[in-house]
C-alpha cells in the first residue's frame, strides 16, 4: 500500500489524538501536518505488514514531546472524549455514564499524563494493548497496569 492510502483513513482520529495533546485546534494541524512529513520521509523505514497505525501515532506523540509546547503542555479532555468514554459500554463506562460528564472530564484531567495518554487511547481511540504499547514504546503489561490505575483513580475520583 502507499502512504496516501495507510494515511489517510488516520487522519480524523490523529487530528483529535493532536488536538487533546496541544489543547488547540491550530497547534493540532500544525503537529499533524509535522507527523505527516515526518512520516512521509520515514516511510522507507516502515515494514509493510508491521501496525502503521501505532507506527504514526508514535511519530506524532514523539513530535509532540520534542516541540516546545509539548514539554509544557497538560492535556485537556473535549466533550467528545468524555462522550466517546461514557458510550463505551463496559462496567466503567456504565458507572461513567450515570455521572456528571463535568465530574468525569476533571477526574480525568487530574491524571498524570502516563494514565491519561493509555485511558484515551484505550477507551477514545479504541487500540488494542498492543498497539497502545507500540505506539509509546512501554510493554504490554505497563499498559494493562497503567490502565488498571487509571480507571482506579477515575473511579476513586468520581466517588
């Protein structure tokens, strides 16, 4: 497949992966149209058949971390997101719903950014443990932990 056909499907949910990074809609096209080059002159380095979608996803939470508002930056949680968590249908989606989305946004917010970045991927973007762990180069069992915990807080949060 090419880059314009692996890419383009991806480009709504790095957009918002982008925009719930920067807190701003600019600085997100900005870091999206950055991931893109960066993606587009790596592309010799992808392996064909290997997750292009954790693939990019790294690229661009890389490029985020390196940039001077990425270094700055606490993530904010939109209204889709809270949204997007709560139509889950899992127990804590379930517990979720019944609440104040307020409630559930700020719970989510005061996570350290480690909890927050595995819950959003997890629960918004829907990647599997394995992508999520490819995507921020940390084991499988960091990402089911840090999961675990950060559903934990989100609940004790919400009590």
């Amino acid at each position: 497949m090419s880059f314009d056909e692996l890419v383009t499907p991806l480009f709504s949910a790095l957009y918002n992966y982008a925009r719930w990074l920067t807190r701003d809609p600019a600085e997100a096209e900005d870091l999206v149209q950055e991931t893109y080059v960066k993606a587009l002159r790596g592309f010799g380095s992808f392996t064909a058949g290997t997750n292009f979608r954790a693939w990019i996803y790294r690229i661009l939470r890389n490029t985020f971390l390196t940039s001077k508002s990425g270094l700055k930056a606490t993530a904010s949680i939109d209204d889709d997101v809270v949204e997007t968590v709560a139509a889950e249908g899992t127990p804590e989606s379930l517990l979720m719903s019944r609440i104040d989305a307020e409630a559930l946004r700020r719970a989510i917010e005061s996570l350290p950014l480690i909890f927050r970045e595995v819950l959003l991927l997890s629960d918004m973007e829907e990647m599997s443990y394995r992508e999520i762990a490819e995507t921020l180069g940390i084991p499988i069992g960091t990402v089911t932990s840090r999961l675990l915990r950060a559903r934990r807080k989100v609940r004790e949060a919400l009590r």
